[in-house]
C-alpha cells in the first residue's frame, strides 16, 4: 500500500486514492448527472466493476423528499442501484463528449473573433 500526503486527497488524484488504497474488491457504483460526472466517470470507470449514471429527473424518490441534503440523496442513489431501480441516462464516451465540448465553444470564439 502506498502512502500518501493529506494534499494528494484532492480531486482527481484524491478518487485514484480513494479507489487504489481503499478497495480491495470489485464495486459497483452510481453517480447522478451534473456538469462533472463526465470527467467522475471517465476517472472512475477502470476501476469499477460497474459504474452507472442516475438520470437526475427520472429520480423521483429524490426530488420529491421533503429532506434534502447529500448523504440521504446518496443513500437512496445506493439503495435504488442495489434494487435494480436507478434510471440510467446514456454516458457517451469521451471522444463524442470532448468532441461536443469543443463544438459548443466554436460560435463563442466566431462571436468575439467577430467583433
């Protein structure tokens, strides 16, 4: 097991920690869609036996809770993926995803070449 410096627990070398040092079996895991779950999953794929990504609006057990906070939403992305009933969204793979990224930033970078 290496060692490692509470600086190196920082993102994204701190999941290569967290996943390397920590866990000795296969894992399954789910993550819900936001802005960073593409980079998430490109990082923790290898890793993962199985790794999927939770539609955020289809997760209706979440959104109608009356108590909100991180620890109660990931406690029931798990028990919704240990019960077979996460609602998947499509993950592109990271050729597609980088290349939509570079698409999206063309008309800013016409508009103010433009100007």
């Amino acid at each position: 097991m290496a060692t490692s410096t509470p600086k190196d627990r920082f993102w994204p070398r701190g999941l290569t920690w967290l996943v390397d040092e920590n866990v000795a079996t296969a894992w399954s895991a789910a993550l819900e869609a936001t802005m960073f779950t593409g980079w998430i999953y490109d990082h923790l794929k290898p890793h993962a036996a199985a790794l999927k990504v939770a539609h955020p609006l289809m997760l209706r057990a979440i959104a109608a809770a009356k108590k909100k906070n991180d620890r109660i939403d990931a406690s029931k992305i798990c028990d919704c993926l240990r019960c077979d009933f996460l609602p998947e969204c499509y993950m592109a793979s990271t050729a597609i995803r980088e290349r939509q990224r570079r698409e999206s930033f063309c008309p800013l970078r016409t508009h103010l070449i433009g100007l």
